[in-house]
C-alpha cells in the first residue's frame, strides 16, 4: 500500500455514545527515524503525544461499514489494526484493566483445610457409627447410604442440566469408579465390623500409598525408590495390626473376638484400601472432563444396585431392631453426603499435599473414638503398625506436595 507510507491525522468527531475509538499513527520505515529525532526534540521527557481520543457513536460503526464499501480503498485505512475500542465509562473512572481481569476477592487463609478437616470428622463419625448398629449387614448399610445419595444428586443433575450418562468416551471409566467405590465402601464398612475400629481405619487409610503404585502400573507415571519404601512401611503396618499366628503365635493379644473374625475384617480392610486406590487412578484418568455430581451419580446408582443383588442373594435384607438404629443410617447417608461434599470443596481451592495430611486426623479420631466409645485400649502392635502407616502416607503426600511446589 503505497498509502502507508503516511502518516494518519487524527480528526476529532463529537457523538452521543459512550465509545472511545484511538488512532495510532502509522509511519513508513523511511520516516521512522526522521520521526524519532523530531519527537525527541519536541518531546524530550519521552512521552507519547500521539494519540488523540475520538468520540464516535456505536451506531456509525454500522455506518462506517456501509461507507467503507461504497469508498473502497479511501476509507480502508480507517480499518488498520492500530485503533483500539474502549468503553468510556472504564476510561473515565481511571481504572485499569489487567490481563488478569478483575481482581478476585481473597478468600480465607485455611479454608481449604479446614473444609478437609470437616470431612475428616464426618468419615469418622460414620465409622463409628457402623460399628454401633447392630444386627445389619455391612452390605444393607452401604445400600441405604447409597439410596440416599442418589436421591440427594438427581435434582442438582437436573439444575446444572449435566445429563445422566455423561460423555459417551468416558462411560467405562465411570461405571469402573461406581464399582470400584461401591466396593471399597462395602469393605470397610464389613472390616469395621469385624475387627476394632482403629485397625480398620488405619488399614484402609494406606490406601495414598497403593495409588501411587497403581499410577505407576497403569498411568505410566514416575515410580521412585521412595514410593517402594513408603509401601514396605505401609505392609509392615498391615502387618502388625494383623499379626498373624505364624509371626505371633496362635493367640495373639489385643484381638476383638476371635481371630478369624480379625483376619475377615483385616483381609476387607485391606481389600478396601486397594479398592479405593483403583478409584483415585480411574478418577485421575477421567480427569476433569467429567463432572463431580456426575461421578457421585455413578457411585449411588451401581453401589445401590449391586448392594440390592449381594443382600438379595445373601439374604441379609432386614430392618434395623429399633428406631434408633434407622435413624442412625439415615444419620450415615447424611454424613456420607456432607463428607464428599467438603472432600472436594477442600480439593478444589488446597493442593492435595496438605488435605491428604489432613486426613490423618481420622486415624487420631478412630482411636480416640474407640477408646471413649468402646473401652478398648489400643494394643502396642495396633499403635506401631499405626505409625508404620501414618508416616508412610504422609512422606507420600509430603513429597508430592514438594515436587508440585517446585514446578509452580
């Protein structure tokens, strides 16, 4: 064009609109020097006199169009991208936008935590609570937690208008996420059943350490020398709240009932645990294409369906003794609902590291709760295999705290 080789005038246009249009000048390579030296002389404090603020209404954009096509190439100059559309009442004010947009309001230091902290104490309140009912089956309960998280879900699927199927490339995982938890669940709530409420809870919160080994089996992601340590500690762990005959002799101390019953309940726990890990990996190769709620719905509706076969077949279904013992399981799908809730409020605005800490508060809470509750004092072995645990899943989410922190 051999029109760029000119400087563009600014004009000043009075309209009605609240449209700032600015026109930058546009100089040939020739001239740019020449220009240079002359703005240096007339301005030396450096600043840039060369805008001009033009006032045009919305409407003669319409209008400039129009014109444009009837002038051709005269008018097309107007069209460079050198001019920049503002809105007036932004100018005005003196406010600046950054690329950043508006500025986010500050939210709570700790919130995050305490949000998993809050789940960490209804998680253990439902654990205690299976362990208090009495003449109901495992299986029966995780049906009736089930039947009411359905029911809690369905009216937010409809208000976010979600979908109840999901993507069509994602619907193996997510049925794979409501076996695998329905599961999980399932063993825990039998191993609390079984065996002292502590063991069961300190089994079944191994279960960071198995994620990472099954991430590294199946997501192809970094194994070091650290995650085979933390799971020797976590099998060892296992190991000694277990303690099986050929290690402690055929009576070992400190068990609640007979011992098969604690083999039963160790062998579930641990199920779960490996259950759960299964989980996390199906849920970290979804990713966040698929919707929480989604995910929960999955949960309920193959929990309560595979609860109605087991307990049919079992020939388990029954109604709690008294009315206490219905209320209690309505209190469990209550807490379940609020547990899940903070989980992921906890996860979405506090990195993993720290919530995964957090949690360790439920071991804390099981043994206290089983020693107020229950009058049973934890044996040396159970307190042991406690720590082995405890520590193995804190360097986990310790160490990926780390390595994340160093990336950001």
């Amino acid at each position: 064009m051999g029109e760029s080789n000119h400087c563009l005038r600014e004009g000043a246009l009075t309209v009605e609109d609240d449209v700032t249009v600015t026109f930058h000048k546009v100089v040939s390579h020739e001239n740019q020097s020449r220009l240079y030296n002359d703005r240096e002389e007339d301005d030396p404090d450096g600043e840039d006199q060369a805008e001009e603020t033009v006032h045009l209404r919305r409407n003669c954009l319409k209008d400039a169009g129009e014109e444009q096509e009837a002038r051709g190439s005269e008018h097309s100059l107007l069209c460079l991208p050198a001019f920049c559309v503002t809105d007036k009442k932004t100018a005005s004010s003196g406010e600046e936008k950054t690329p950043e947009g508006p500025e986010k309001p500050k939210r709570c230091p700790g919130l995050g935590l305490f949000y998993a902290f809050l789940s960490t104490v209804f998680f253990s309140i439902i654990a205690l609570l299976v362990k208090t009912i009495q003449g109901v089956h495992a299986i029966e309960i995780s049906a009736i937690r089930c039947f009411f998280q359905m029911l809690f879900v369905i009216p937010l699927l409809i208000y976010h208008k979600i979908g109840f199927l999901g993507p069509r490339d994602k619907r193996i995982y997510l049925v794979l996420r409501g076996f695998l938890g329905s599961n999980a669940m399932i063993l825990l709530y039998y191993a609390v059943q079984q065996m002292p409420l502590a063991d069961a809870t300190v089994i079944m919160f191994s279960n960071p350490v198995f994620t990472s080994l099954l991430a590294w089996i199946f997501l192809k992601e970094k194994c070091t020398i650290w995650d085979c340590v933390f799971t020797a500690f976590t099998l060892t762990g296992v190991i000694l709240i277990a303690r099986p005959p050929f290690l402690f002799g055929d009576h070992p101390s400190g068990i609640e009932g007979n011992y098969t019953n604690h083999v039963k309940g160790t062998i579930a726990a641990f199920g779960g645990a490996v259950g759960a890990a299964f989980t996390f990996v199906v849920l970290r190769k979804m990713g966040k294409s698929v919707h929480y709620y989604l995910s929960v719905w999955y949960y309920a509706v193959i929990g309560l369906i595979e609860c109605i076969i087991s307990v049919s077949i079992l020939g388990e279904w029954k109604l709690p003794f008294c009315g206490k013992d219905r209320w209690m399981l309505m209190l469990i799908a209550a807490l379940g609902i609020a547990g899940q809730t903070f989980l992921t409020k906890a996860l979405q605005i506090e990195k993993a590291g720290p919530v995964s800490l957090m949690r360790t508060v439920d071991v804390v809470l099981a043994f206290f709760f089983q020693f107020v509750f229950f009058n049973r004092a934890p044996t040396w072995w159970s307190l042991g295999g406690a720590l082995c645990v405890v520590l193995s899943t804190s360097g986990v989410a310790l160490r990926k705290w780390y390595i994340n922190t160093r990336k950001s």
